[in-house]
C-alpha cells in the first residue's frame, strides 16, 4: 500500500472535525463513537476509516433520495457521488417529464366534463 491509498482509506479526526464544522476533536471523537465508528492511533495521529465516515455522512442524502424519487434513487445518488449535476438535473427532467405525459383518465363525470372543457 502505498502513502495515496492510505490517505485515502484514513481520515484524521481532525480533518473530520472540519467536515463536521465540529469547534474541537473531541465532538468528532464523541461523533465516531454515537456511529458507531472505530477510532485507532498510527504514528501519533488519531485516525479513522474514511469509507465509513462518508457512509454515515451520506445516509440522509439516500433516504431522502430514496423518499422523494424512490424508482431512480441509486441513479441520481451515484450523480451525487461523481459531482454530475447536469446528468442529475436531466434525469430529474427527463422523470418529471415522462410523469408530466402520463395518460390521464378521469374517473368521475366531474373531472370527465373538467377535462372536456376547453375553457
């Protein structure tokens, strides 16, 4: 492994306090421990797993995509991840279009003569 890959699979608890707009380490300590994530020591730097801070972070982004847009979630959250926000603004306009041109089909002689009129 070499020094990248480390950076990149370890956080420092005090660029996670950062993150966290946290004043001190301490809240991203107390914060690792409320997730549920573990916390270790390697040459007097106080680290931690980078893949599961960013998965912690992101889970209120899934359920709310998974809420609002529960057929293309995983499409717009991997956008997210890859920082596209034209391809996620198309596939938002690109769902809303095909819902927009849905067949309507009233049911009652109310919204039957609503649709009707032309006025």
């Amino acid at each position: 492994m070499n020094t990248n890959e480390i950076d990149n699979k370890f956080i420092e608890l005090k660029e996670l306090s950062g993150i966290l707009k946290a004043s001190s380490v301490r809240v991203a300590i107390n914060w690792c421990k409320q997730m549920d994530i573990p916390i270790f020591v390697i040459a007097n730097k106080t680290l931690t797993y980078r893949f599961l801070v960013n998965a912690e972070l992101d889970k209120r982004i899934v359920s709310l995509f998974k809420k609002r847009y529960p057929e293309y979630w995983d499409k717009l959250y991997q956008c997210y991840l890859n920082n596209e926000s034209v391809e996620f603004a198309m596939t938002l306009e690109t769902k809303m279009e095909k819902a927009r041109n849905l067949e309507v089909c009233p049911k009652s002689e109310f919204a039957k003569s609503f649709l009707a009129d032309p006025s």
